[in-house]
C-alpha cells in the first residue's frame, strides 16, 4: 500500500488541494471556495480511490507548492513535477499526456488534442478526460478551448480558467 498525504495551498484562484503518494503528485485540485465541505468531499472521493484516507502533512508537496507559487507569480511556465497517474487510463491519459505538450500561453481546441493522442474524432473523449483531469493547473487542461476559440468548461469554475488563460496572455506579452 502507498503512502498518501495531503496539503492545502493558498492561490490567486482559490485554495488548491495537493494530494501526493510514494509515486509522486497524484491529485491538484482547486478548492470551491463557497463550501467548506469541498476540502472533506474531494478527500473521500480520493480515499475510496486510493484505498486510504491521506493524512495531512502541511510540510508535504514542498515541490508543488513552490512550482505552483512560481507560476502565478509568472516564473514559471512549465511544471517538472513527478505525477502519479493512477486515477487516470486509456485514452484520458493519452489526452492530458499531450496537454501537457500545449505551450505556455497558447491553446489547442478539443479535437486537436484528441488528433495528438492519435485519435482523431474523440474531441468529446478529450472534452471528458480534461473535465475530470485530478492535475488542476499542472496539466494545464486550460488551455483546451473549443474549436471556434471559445474558451469552453473548467467544471463549475470557468473563472478559473478565464484567469489562468489571462495569466498566461499577460506574462506572454
């Protein structure tokens, strides 16, 4: 069995969940910040996932916390995180692999992504991968928008994603 910890980091877009094992980071979630239960419902979905309830480690995820603090203060443009993909298979994982190829600061629509991971005609699979994608922010699943360049859904936060899309024009600028 892994070893699991979690932490709660403060950011300009809310308080961002870190959830790491043995293998590395396998959960980055923005926290809803409207519901204090957000924090006790993602870890329960999280613990009948993993098989174990993290225990909380605030020194934990040092690696994330300073990567994550380093791209909103735009000194970062890229994640070297080790993440541990074991909440996602098959072709989700495929997808958000080739997120992570979407430069800083540009986007690809949904079908584009879905011709990356080689599987032309699944833009909804990608849709559906990046909606349920457990690496908010590090696999910068933002950055799929639709094909008219709409920005399309981050969950229920699309203000999230409006943000971070705006981060990334600005500091590109």
């Amino acid at each position: 069995m892994t070893h699991s910890t979690f932490t709660v980091h403060p950011s300009p877009v809310g308080d961002v969940l870190l959830v790491t094992t043995d293998a590395g980071l396998v959960c980055t979630e923005v926290l809803p910040d409207d519901d204090d239960r957000g924090i006790d419902q993602q870890l329960a979905a999280l613990s009948r996932t993993l098989g174990e309830t993290p225990g909380r480690d605030d020194a934990g995820a040092d690696g994330a916390r300073r990567q994550l603090d380093e791209y909103f203060d735009g000194r970062r443009r890229a994640f070297d995180l080790v993440l541990d993909w074991r909440l996602v298979a098959g072709f989700a994982r495929d997808a958000l692999q080739q997120v992570c190829e979407i430069p800083y600061g540009q986007t690809a629509g949904y079908g584009e992504v879905a011709i990356m991971a080689g599987h032309a005609g699944a833009a909804r699979a990608v849709g559906n991968a990046c909606a349920r994608s457990p690496f908010s922010i590090v696999v910068p699943v933002h950055r799929v928008v639709h094909a008219d360049g709409s920005i399309g859904g981050y969950g229920s936060r699309i203000e999230v994603k409006r943000y971070l899309l705006d981060l990334e024009r600005t500091d590109g600028e």
